[in-house]
C-alpha cells in the first residue's frame, strides 16, 4: 500500500506553533499529564482524535452560506434527509448535536434496565448511555481483537457463539439489540466484514432482535471490504456502504467523523413508531426534530460531507495517510495494533513500556512523552479510558493499553505525518526513561477526558 499525494490542494492554513520542550513540560504539568486539559495553540501536531477536526471542503464552505436558521422545517434538515436515505438508506432522520445524542436517544428507548447490549467492543459514550439506561454491555467481538500484535484482517468480527451463548444465557427478550460499529475504534478502528454482519443479521432475526449501527466510520469500514473482503474488490465505496446499512436496523451517527463536519450527527431509523418517539425525545435533550442542537448551516455541511466521505479518491488517500503512518512506525520498531486500522495508527502500550504494570497507566505515560517529544497529541486507549465496573467499582482492566494516533482528514501533510512518525521512534528509542503516573484526581463519569496525574 503506497502513499498517494493528496487529492486536493490547499486554499486557507492555519498557523502552528513550535515550543521548546522545557515549554512543554510545563504545559503538561500545568495540564495535570492529562493531553485533554492543554490548550490547542500548544500542540504542534494533534492526533488527540479524528472527531470533529477535518477540513471541510469549499463545497462545504459555500453550504455554509445556505443555512436556513428558521427554527421549524430549515429546508438543510430536508437536504441532509435526502442524503442521508440516499447514501445510507434509513427512511427516518433525526438531527442531534453529535453522535453521543443519538446514542442517548436510542438507549432511553430501547434499553430497560437489566438488560443486555451486545456490541462488537465497547465504545466510551456508547457504553455509558447504555448503562445510564440501566443495561449492562457484553463484549462479543472475536478474541483477534484483543490480540495488539495479531494481523488479522477484520478484528471488528463478531463471534457469533459468543452472541449465541448470551442469547441462551438472558434471552432474547432481554437484548434490546446488538450495537455493531463500522469500525471499531477501541479495537483499532478495525472493520467488519460484510460476510459476518450478513451471519449477525440472520442470528438476530431468527431471535427477533434489532441490530443498531454505530455508523461514525462506515465509508471506512466499506473502503477495508472493497480492498481485503474477497467478491467486492469492483464494488463502489458508496454501494457497500448502502449494504452494510441495509442489514441493521438503524443507526446512530456522529457526523464529526466519516461526515466532515466540525459538529453534527443524527439517528437513522427504519421503525416509524420507534421514531415518532425519538422525535419526541429530541425535542427534550437536543432541539426540535428538524435541527436537533444544529445549526442550519451545520446541516447543510454535513449533507455535502456525506456524498464526499464515499468519494474514492478522498477514502483511499486518507487510508493510505494512516497505513503510510503505520508503515513508518513498524519499521522503526514501534509495536503498533496490526492491521493498521483506518482512523489512525495505536501504539500498543504494553509492548512498549513493558517495565511499567498497567497500575502506572502505561498509555497515559506514552501520551505524554509523545507530547515531550515533539508536541504530538494522542490519546489514552487503556485502563483510564476504560473507567470502573459500574457495580464493584473496581477499576476494569482491559486487555490492550493503547495510545491512539488519530488523524484528522485532509488537514495534515504526507511530511506532518513523516515527521509524527521520526518523534514517535525517537521515544521509542528512550523508552526505557518514561516512568509511569498516578491518578491524583478522578470524575465519576466518562474519566479520561478530565482526570488529573502525577508522575511517580
Ligand atoms: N461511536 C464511535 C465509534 C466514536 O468513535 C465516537 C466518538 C462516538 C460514537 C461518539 O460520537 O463524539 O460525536 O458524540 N469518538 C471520538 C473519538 C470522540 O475521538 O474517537 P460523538
């Protein structure tokens, strides 16, 4: 997989600043060695996430100046409608601010408590607006995905025995549905193929049970189909996409992803009673049901992101930007999740940093010796991303401890992510000098994002 030069040029920049690192260690300091509390102006190149920090188009752009800003019936809610039955083919939409409203609105209808939500991994916000709901998750992604150094080629499969097992255990009536991602994040942004989703439907509707698709990265997920799935090596980007949301129920979108957007996002539903009750819910939590906590401009950006995130030459530039990364980084000798997956490159943690015990948050360290190095943001993917057990309290210990490098798309250049990969090796090389960190302070919710630490 070679780099391709982007297939676009750049008409407005934005300024970067380079620090020296005694700057950095203070900021990171004053930041309490948690990325998420330094100030942007700070950070020379931001792989903290994906979400919400593309480039938009001049397409885009010039939609912004079409907003509708009528509060009822804004004719960019009827544009991103139509875009959305036509790209992705649920009958209903309803506009939310970003993903995580979506996913609040299908969990309080969906999810009585006690019940079970299965889901190929779980995903932060996913998973605490099931469980605010009073559902408790189960992972049921196939044991590859929790293998880091494992090459396999869609880690975001279901095990299909391990859904089989817990519809015997609880019952059907008791699994609201199955939350499938395109692609999993916390697995590395890794895919699922076409062939499994097919086998998870049928499983499902032989019980009666609705699959609801956390969509965020599908053209992702179709791209990794039409170049590893075996029969679809001809097929459009566009058209995977609609087979892949034919075979679910509905869907929960942030926009801010594969959409290009800064902001948005939407529930897609097929059901009309079901979505007659999620517009009444909108109007609650997010806004009324044709703008749902967006702007209309942010609307009609969001529509004209969708028909360019199927575009070919944009997916497989960004990709290629990503494995090109990857490449970089293997052959340094960084231990990196394998495949490379397709919103960004993870370093797994554990292998790098193998004299620190996952107690000392190994991936919050390397977080924060990638900043030292060279101003690099990238996020925590272990034990502080994954919060405590909801009813012990303890701490849950996942498998990986992982360090994402997320790339925005269409912001930064083939030589940014050169460079982004010469700071990451040089860490590497002085790997045995990082120490580990402590938790000094620890919101209830959602914990990674405000957390403070100290180094030990
Ligand atoms: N689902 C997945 C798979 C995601 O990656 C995200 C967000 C969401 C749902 C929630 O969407 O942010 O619009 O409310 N992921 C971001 C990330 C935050 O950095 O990976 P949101």
């Amino acid at each position: 997989n070679e780099m391709t030069a982007e297939p676009y040029k750049i008409k407005m920049i934005e300024h970067l600043k380079v620090t020296s690192r005694e700057e950095r260690e203070q900021f990171i300091r004053e930041a309490g060695y948690n990325v998420f509390n330094l100030r942007s102006d700070d950070v020379y190149l931001d792989f903290l996430t994906d979400s919400g920090t593309s480039a938009m188009s001049e397409q885009q752009w010039a939609g912004m100046m079409l907003g509708d800003e009528s509060y009822a019936g804004s004719r960019n809610f009827y544009h991103l409608e139509s875009v959305v039955k036509e790209y992705y083919g649920y009958n209903y939409v309803v506009p939310t601010h970003q993903g995580r409203g979506a996913e609040h609105i299908i969990a309080r209808m969906l999810i009585r408590p006690g019940t079970y939500i299965p889901g190929n991994m779980y995903f932060t916000t996913t998973r605490a607006h099931q469980e605010l709901a009073g559902g408790t998750f189960a992972d049921i992604i196939i044991d590859e995905a929790h293998q880091p150094s494992l090459s396999y080629p869609f880690k975001g499969n279901v095990d299909l025995q391990k859904l089989r097992d817990l519809i015997a255990r609880v019952g059907a009536a008791n699994i609201p549905y199955v939350s499938i991602a395109t692609t999993v994040n916390m697995a590395g942004g890794q895919p699922i193929s076409l062939g499994n989703l097919k086998q998870v439907r049928e499983l499902t509707q032989q019980h009666g049970i609705k699959i609801i698709h956390d969509m965020a990265r599908v053209a992702e997920n179709a791209y990794m189909i039409q170049q590893y799935e075996p029969g679809y090596s001809d097929k459009p980007v566009a058209a995977i996409v609609r087979e892949i949301c034919a075979l679910t129920d509905g869907a929960t979108m942030s926009g801010k992803k594969d959409a290009l957007v800064n902001i948005g996002g939407f529930l897609a539903l097929n059901d009309l009673a079901l979505y007659e009750e999620a517009i009444n819910l909108v109007v609650l939590y997010e806004g009324l049901h044709t703008y749902g906590g967006m702007a209309g401009r942010d609307m009609e950006a969001m529509a004209i992101g969708i028909t360019e995130s199927v575009n070919e030459k944009h997916i497989s530039a960004r990709i290629k930007q990503v494995q090109y990364l990857g490449k970089k980084l293997l052959d340094g000798g960084v231990p990196i999740v394998l495949p490379v997956g397709t919103h960004g490159v993870y370093i797994d943690a554990t292998a790098f940093l193998p004299h620190l015990s996952q107690l000392e948050f190994p991936a919050q360290a390397l977080t924060i010796a990638l900043y030292k190095e060279g101003g690099i943001r990238s996020m925590e993917r272990g034990i502080v991303s994954a919060g405590r057990d909801q009813n012990t309290g303890e701490h849950i210990f996942p498998k990986m401890e992982l360090v994402r490098m997320a790339i925005p798309r269409r912001v930064y250049t083939n030589l940014h992510i050169s460079l982004a990969a010469e700071i990451a090796i040089k860490v590497y090389e002085n790997r045995n000098n990082i120490s580990g960190l402590k938790m000094v302070y620890e919101p209830k919710y959602l914990r990674f994002f405000q957390a403070r630490f100290e180094p030990l």
